[in-house]
C-alpha cells in the first residue's frame, strides 16, 4: 500500500496546486450544470440506495475521485458500504471473497483472477485494499469476457447452448427485458457504418449490463450503501446498468456519477448536462492516463 499511497498523495498535490493556480485538473458540477461542493454531494449521495461511478478506465481523476468517495461514504455508512466493479468478472467473486477475508496473500490471488485488467495495481487496487482493510463485500458483477464475445458473435441464441453452470454467471434478465432501442444510440457511434451483427453487438452490451444488474440486486440489502464502478457508458443518462437495475428490482434510489471531458462538457446542452448523471467531473483533456 506504501507505493499506492505515495501515488495518491502525488495525484492530491498536484489537484491542489493546479487549482490553486487557475488551472484546475477538474471540476465538480451538478446536473443543473452549476459547481458542486465534495461535501453536500456526498451527504446527497450517501442517501441513496446505490450509487453508480462512471469513470473514464485510465483517467487518474476518476480513479483518485473513487477512493476519496469510498472514505468520506465509510464515515457515514461503516460496514453498511458495499462495493461492485465491472473491472471483475462474476466467476471470481469466491476468490475475491477469500483474498479479502485474508485466506492468502495478493500474490496468491492476482494468478487465480481470470482478466484482471491491466491497470489494477494503480487504478483499482486501492479500492480492494480498502474494502480489506475495513472488512466490507466487494462485488464481482461483470460477465465472463467469453460469453460477452459469444453472444457478440452468435446473438442472443448462444445462451440455449450453454450449460446451467455457465448460465449462473450472466444476468437472468436478459430474454425477458433485452430492448435494442435502449442500445440505439450504439449505432451512431459507428459513424454511419452499422455492421451487419449491428443486433448482436447491442445484445452482448445489454449482457454485460444486464449481469452487472443482475449481481448488484443480489448483493443488495436494505439499509446498505452500494457504490458500484463502471465505464460512463454503463450508467450515463440512467441506461445500462441503472436501466436493468430499474427492470429487475423497480422501487430503489440510485444516483449516478460520471466523469467526462471539459470539451465534451463545454458542447453539451442544458438538457444534456441535466440527464447525464447527478454529479460530473470535468477533468482537463490533457490530463496524463495510467495503462490498461
């Protein structure tokens, strides 16, 4: 923890000198599009039933955001925090469960977590080392990366062919609610080139979405904060995950968070900026990236 916590305090310094300066590394803003305060978003959050962080993967800031978010929510909520991360496929929760109960050092855990992304020691272990140490779940909800290409090559059909025990790891919900039109706007971002799969790319993203969901609620209880971590593509403007969230267990309060550039933020609409998420950090585009 000793190298993560000098990065961390590197990131802290050179935040507080840059705005100190007038060139701030990011602003905070709330929906209405006006500055928020640290403090009053995390009493306005910690209200909440889940909170989704919409990051930027190799952005420092989001990554700096998640754990100075995690401790100010512990001093509210204690051991009624509970972590989730699509940055862990849903296979590994029993590893994960052990590494945190202290079965076995991290150098026996990392070889036994299938896709562990690259940037985990600088970006997301933090976040594990916390919840260890304060003895909190840490949720594994993401779909196993093999299925997740499967359906992108076969389409929805793929899920008749897998066994009960494969089936157990990727959301329930998925024939019942999929809907193409909550993943239209994935065509546009083709740039006027749809694939002929165009269908099966938009179902292998609701997979993904919909398990996240799917192991969100079943780690949830009453009373409990759920702060769960994700791309912003997984919970911008209420979709993907919030979405399936809503479909399965209809009734929660969730609020969202999102990280996004400050000239993306500086074309977007009032409208835009209102439905994105409650909260946006606006980080500066040249803001240096770790590795994936």
């Amino acid at each position: 923890m000793k190298k993560i916590s000098i990065t961390l305090i590197a990131i802290i310094a050179f935040v507080s000198l840059t705005i100190a300066q007038g060139r701030p590394a990011y602003e905070l803003y709330n929906s209405k599009g006006k500055l928020a305060k640290y403090d009053k978003m995390i009493k306005d959050l910690a209200k909440a039933d889940m909170v989704f962080f919409g990051e930027s993967h190799t952005n420092p800031i989001s990554h700096w955001m998640q754990i100075e978010m995690a401790n100010s929510f512990y001093e509210i909520k204690g051991d009624k925090l509970v972590f989730g991360a699509e940055m862990f496929e849903s296979p590994n929760q029993l590893v994960l469960n052990e590494y945190l109960a202290g079965f076995y050092p991290e150098k026996k855990m990392l070889p036994e977590i299938t896709q562990l992304w690259k940037n985990y020691q600088t970006d997301y272990k933090p976040l594990v080392e916390f919840a260890k140490e304060n003895k909190l779940r840490f949720v594994a909800s993401n779909i196993p990366r093999r299925y997740a290409s499967m359906i992108n090559k076969g389409g929805i059909e793929v899920l008749e062919k897998l066994s009960p025990e494969a089936k157990a790891w990727i959301g329930p919900d998925l024939v019942k609610y999929f809907d193409p039109e909550v993943y239209a706007d994935m065509k546009d971002m083709m740039g006027g080139h749809v694939p002929p799969n165009m269908l099966n790319i938009q179902t292998a993203q609701a997979a993904k979405d919909a398990t996240m969901a799917h192991f969100s609620v079943k780690n949830f209880n009453k009373g409990e904060l759920y702060f769960h971590f994700e791309g912003s593509y997984h919970s911008n403007n209420k979709r993907g995950i919030i979405w399936w969230v809503n479909k399965i267990q209809p009734g929660l309060n969730i609020k969202s968070i999102t990280t996004v550039t400050k000239s993306t933020w500086d074309k977007m609409t009032k409208e835009e900026k209102k439905s994105i998420a409650e909260y946006i950090i606006v980080v500066a585009d040249n803001m240096t990236q770790t590795k994936r």
